[in-house]
C-alpha cells in the first residue's frame, strides 16, 4: 500500500490490499491469548507497529485532503495570520499560495475548523518544514506514544500489553493516521493519558484532558467521568483551562466563513441512524437532537451504572459514530484506541468495512466529494450488526446447554 502511487486513483487495488492486511490482523487476533504468554511480547507489538507506521509514511494522502489544510494553517500562523479569520481565499494571503499546498486545501472559502492547540503544532511543524511529510512525521510520534500507553494501560488492568496489538496494527489506523496523516492521534494521546494516571495523579489527568479537548473537540465526552473521580484541585485547574480555551475558541470561530459553524450546520457524511432520524423529524435541526439523545442516554446509563471511564468513553465514541451526522473512517481510532481492553469482534469488522465509504473497488467520478449508497451503507453497517447477532444467539445457546 505505501508503494501505490495514489490510492484513490487505484482504489480497487488498495482496498483489495487492505481486505488482505486485515485478514492477517484478524488471524493475529485469533492468535493473541497464545502470543500473549510469550516474552516480551508487548515489545514486539511496538516494533511492529513502528516498521507498519514507517511503510506507510511515503504514500501520498489521496484518500482525504486534510493534511493539507493543516500545512496551509501552520503556514498561515508563522506568517502572522489568523486562520480563524481568515479563510485561505482571503485576498492577503495571495503571497502564501504555493503549487504543492494550497491547490489541494479543502473548503478553501472557509476559516479553520481546529482548536488553538491544533493550530500551535500545525505551526510549530510548518516553522520547521512546511510539508506533507513533516506533518506525516510529526503525527507519528503521538501515534506510537498512544500505543506504549496502551500497552501500559493494559498492565495496569492485569492484561498482556500484547493486546495492544488490536489497537496498534488495525488496518484502519494505519492508513488513516500514518498513510492519510489525519492528526486524531495528537488529541487521542492525551485523552488516553487522562484516563491512565486519573487515580494516581489527577491534576495532571486534568492538565491532559484539557490538552487533548484544546487539540479535538470530541474527548470532552470523557469530561463527566473523569469529572466524578477528580479532586477539587483538578476539577478547578480543568474548569478554569477549558473554560478559557474554549471561550476564546468559539469567540474566534464566529462569522460568516467559519469552519466550525458549516461543519455543525452542513456537513454529513457516511451517516447511520441519522439520515433516519432527518427523515424521521423532517428537519437537520431535529434530526441533530435525537441524535444527541442518543449520545447522551448513552452517558447517562453509562454514568448511572458507574462503568469504568474507559467503557463510558468508549461507549460514547460508539454512540456518536452511530448517531452523528458524520462517520468518517478515521472516527473510528477514538474507540479502538480502547479495544484492547474488551476487543469486540462486531466493531473490529467495522474498522474493515469502514474502507467502503470512499468507493467500492473502484475510484468513484467524484473523488473525495463521494457519498457512499444507502445500499453499501447496509453492507459496511450491516455485516458488523449480523456478526453481532450471530455472536449473541451463539452465546444465547451455549448459556442454554450449560443451563440444561
């Protein structure tokens, strides 16, 4: 896959590619509790993550378009802009425009979508090396930090830091973070080290959180549960950060070209229950709030049973890929970044199918502008839900034999 030339351009070849990956990975999985026994086990899974990861690097990220836009911004930034203000159309950064970046921003009539801290390493980066490939390489540091917490989390549960491996060699996260460059993995790694060192020290859980929600919104999902098993030192020291990061983000991100606003007003992509739910209330706006409903009964069963943070925040990621009006593959390394710790086989082939969304074995004429048919939705969404029904009537059965 790091050898083909674009894989957009050769989509059936790359998907075949990938369904060949993920078979070896399932065949890993199916052999881990023998691997698990073996020495050094959790070593082994980091250095093959690290060579997976490297492969990967020289592929030009033609799937998505992102990368770009965080070159674009980080440039943006050490020039003295201001990407929340200004969109990458705006007249006085004509200067900036350059033939290998700027053609292939996306959204070019709006302004950033990305909170402060996204936007201090797209510059930090761009200082250095306004590239592709320095980002790609930036974004590989937190990734492989992210699986040797992983590993250690697992230690900490009593598990083999082996099963990091259900994490760390998906398919799926490979191409997305290292192959396509997506930047999820510099919020997902301090996410996961709020949750690692919560009871041991939790000012600095605090401190993680409010830096992973200041990189991507979405880890204030693990806000209420860390919140509940807080001190009040850490409870305050996050208030007061989240409080004036955000205030200062949603006050930059106003205004007619606003990033933020489209994606919350526009954007829908790859969606599940949420084309039923427009259908349903026959509006975006109704539709958005059943599916907060979701997400939120979700927490709250999850708060009023007391799961442990980790379950509550995988639960939550789960509900809102479900629910949300957008599912992109990449979505999807919120909640195996915690598999590992109770792998479930339905969600795992949901990473596999995950790879229909950007065309089925065949570049589509749209490129990037593709929406995935209702019809392979039901595949890519249905394969995993008859797996898990398969998997619970099996279940269901073998409970009623031990029974009898």
């Amino acid at each position: 896959m790091g050898r083909l030339p674009g894989w957009l351009h050769h989509l059936g070849t790359f998907q075949s590619l990938y369904l060949v990956a993920f078979a070896f990975y399932a065949l890993t999985l199916a052999g881990l509790p023998r691997y698990a026994a073996l020495p050094r086990a959790g070593l082994a899974v980091f250095v093959v993550a690290l060579a997976a990861r490297v492969a990967l690097l020289p592929a030009p990220p033609a799937l998505s378009d992102d990368i770009y836009r965080y070159v674009w911004e980080g440039g943006v930034v050490v020039h003295g802009g201001n990407p929340y203000r200004q969109s990458p159309l705006d007249p006085a950064l004509v200067p900036l425009r350059d033939p290998h970046i700027f053609p292939f921003v996306n959204h070019p009539e709006l302004a950033t979508i990305y909170p402060p801290l996204a936007e201090a390493e797209f510059a930090l980066v761009a200082a250095v090396s306004p590239t592709v490939g320095a980002i790609k390489g930036w974004i590989l540091l937190p990734d492989l930090a992210l699986v040797a917490l992983v590993g250690r989390l697992l230690s900490r549960r009593g598990r083999s830091p082996a099963y990091a491996a259900v994490y760390a060699w998906n398919p799926l996260v490979l191409v997305e973070y290292s192959g396509s460059g997506h930047n999820d993995p510099t919020a997902m790694v301090w996410l996961l080290l709020a949750l690692l060192v919560l009871e041991s020290r939790p000012t600095l859980s605090a401190a993680a959180l409010t830096a992973a929600v200041l990189v991507k919104l979405a880890p204030l999902i693990a806000l209420p549960f860390l919140w509940r098993r807080w001190p009040w030192r850490a409870r305050l020291l996050a208030l007061a950060a989240l409080g004036l990061g955000l205030g200062w983000f949603i006050a930059q991100t106003r205004g007619a070209s606003s990033g933020l606003l489209a994606y919350w007003r526009v954007w829908r992509n790859n969606q599940l229950l949420f084309g039923g739910f427009e259908r349903l209330t026959g509006s975006l706006a109704g539709a958005r709030l059943l599916a907060a409903a979701v997400i939120g009964a979700t927490l709250a069963a999850a708060w009023a049973w007391s799961w442990p943070p980790e379950r509550a925040v995988r639960a939550g990621f789960k509900a809102g890929l479900l629910a949300g009006p957008v599912a992109h593959p990449w979505y999807q390394g919120w909640y195996l970044m915690l598999e590992p710790l109770a792998p479930s086989a339905p969600w795992l082939l949901l990473s596999a199918t995950a790879i229909l969304s950007y065309g089925v074995f065949a570049g589509p004429p749209e490129g990037r502008n593709f929406h995935l048919p209702l019809a392979w939705r039901g595949v890519e969404y249905g394969a995993p839900a008859l797996l898990a029904a398969g998997l619970a009537l099996a279940r269901r059965g073998l409970g009623r034999r031990r029974g009898a």
